[in-house]
C-alpha cells in the first residue's frame, strides 16, 4: 500500500528576504530528488505564501510504493545530503506518515 510521507518546517530565520531565500533552496534540494530514489511515486515541494507569522513555512508531501521503500529514502546518500542542508536552517520539524486509501 502507498505510503504518504508530510513533512513541514518552520525556519529559524526572522528576516522574511532571507527566510524566502532559505525556502527557495529547501525546495530546490528537496525537488533535485526526484527521479533518483526507487520506490518514490511522486514529490511535491510547496512554500508557505499565506500567514507567514502561523503558518510553517516549507512542507514536503511525497509517496512511496511501501514502507520499506520510505526507510530506503531516509537513508539514500541524496536525501541525507539535502537533510544536512536542512536542519541547519529550521527551528522546527513535524512529521506524519499515513497509508493513502486505495480508490
């Protein structure tokens, strides 16, 4: 069954050019994954452009054919190199994956 991978990050940076700046490369990094982790269905990268002072800034919703194939993309040399990137930039994480219903 598929598996639905959410992630959100609000970033630690409080100057908004800079903060845009930050997103913009998350997003390019997270989206450079694309293709290159087998099992991986689809990946979309969004920036938050409504509430910024409430809303988390950047969030990740990706599919995977199964279980076994998001624990490959957790440790994929790709994936860990655009995490680096990450974590040095974001204040908080939240996480949620979910088994989509078969239609």
């Amino acid at each position: 069954m598929t598996i639905r991978h959410v992630v959100s990050w609000r970033l630690a940076e409080s100057d908004p050019a800079l903060k845009a700046a930050q997103a913009a490369e998350i997003k390019a990094g997270l989206e450079s994954l694309r293709g290159q982790i087998s099992g991986m269905s689809a990946l979309d990268v969004g920036i938050n452009t409504i509430g910024p002072e409430t809303n988390w800034d950047v969030v990740l919703i990706a599919d995977y054919a199964d279980e076994a194939a998001l624990a490959a993309y957790q440790v994929h040399p790709a994936h860990v190199a655009v995490t680096g990137v990450i974590r040095g930039l974001v204040a908080e994480r939240s996480c949620v994956d979910f088994e989509l219903a078969a239609l």
